[in-house]
C-alpha cells in the first residue's frame, strides 16, 4: 500500500542526491499539509474501521483518496458506499472537502453529495467541529458512523429521507435496500 510516509522517503532520497540551490528542489519539497499528514500518521494503516478501505487513485495526488464504507449492521449493511477526500493546502487548519459519491438515500447525506457532519465544520458553536488537533483518522471513524451510531434523522441534512423515516421506517428500509441494489453493489 501507498502512503504518504513513502512518498516522502522517495522525494528525500531524490533530493539527497541533488546540490542544495538546485533548480529541481523547489519541485520536489513536500507541502507542509503532506508533512501534517505524515505526522498525523499513515492512517490508512492504522486500524481503520474493519467496514472501511481508503484507495488513492492518483499516487502522485496523496492528499486526494477514496474511502469505501460497508457498513456491517444497520440500514445500510449490504451497500459499499464511496467518499471522495481532498485535503485543502490549509489543513490542519481547515477541514478536508468530502462528498458521497455513490447515490444514497440518508438523513445526513444530500442527494448531491454533501455531507453533514459536525467534525467536517470548520466553525462549530457546539465545539464538536474541525479542530487542529483532528485527524483523517478522525475523518474515516466519523464517515464509518455516519451508517451506525452518528445516524441522525433528528437534525437532517436530507429533510426528505427523516421525514420519509418518521412517516414508515419499513418503507425507508425497502427504498435504502432498493438504492443499495441499484448502486451501491
């Protein structure tokens, strides 16, 4: 597997046999995001949620990867469901973007994409929003719960799927099994 870790070891060893000044350095030196991520870990390695797999389809591109979630319990067990993160330049003082992009029916996830969750909140009044000290890690447990005990049809950003929840929850349950055999397989 690929991490960041390695890529920084590659882009070192590289530079190492260059003379300082070089016109190629500035290229090659690694973003002080990609030096936060390698300090905050190679989180794809560390013991993520056993329902999740984070892929990055551009190795050269480390602060953009793909989180797949199989929830294994609940509503959406049965559905792998994809998440698109970039890492912006500002982090760790700005949250990663993140978007759903396999079409789900959830009280938390618009049927566009967007996602609302408090940790991906660059400003929160409840205090439960982006912090510094967050990590990806915190990312990947937070989108994880999103399916389990994070689900919440009191505070939706779906106001549709809550209501359509309150009104029949076995219907809610055939529409998510009927979105999931469409695309979430």
């Amino acid at each position: 597997m690929l991490t960041l870790a390695s890529k920084l070891k590659r882009e070192e060893g590289v530079r190492a046999g260059r003379t300082t000044g070089s016109p190629t350095d500035a290229t090659h030196r690694v973003s002080i995001r990609d030096r936060l991520l390698i300090k905050g870990a190679s989180f794809p390695s560390q013991n993520p949620p056993h329902t999740c797999e984070v892929t990055f389809p551009d190795e050269n591109r480390l602060h953009q990867f793909q989180l797949a979630i199989s929830p294994d319990e609940g509503y959406y067990q049965g559905g792998k469901f994809q998440f698109e993160v970039d890492v912006p330049d500002a982090y760790n003082m700005v949250p990663p973007k993140v978007r759903c992009l396999t079409r789900i029916w959830h009280p938390n996830i618009a049927e566009t994409g967007e996602i609302c969750l408090s940790l991906l909140r660059e400003h929160s009044i409840d205090g439960t929003g982006w912090a510094p000290t967050r990590t990806l890690k915190d990312i990947v447990w937070g989108l994880n719960s999103l399916f389990t005990d994070l689900l919440n049809f009191d505070d939706p950003l779906n106001i549709d799927a809550a209501e359509h929840h309150l009104r029949n929850k076995e219907d809610f349950r055939n529409k998510v099994q009927d979105l999931i055999r469409r695309y979430a397989d």
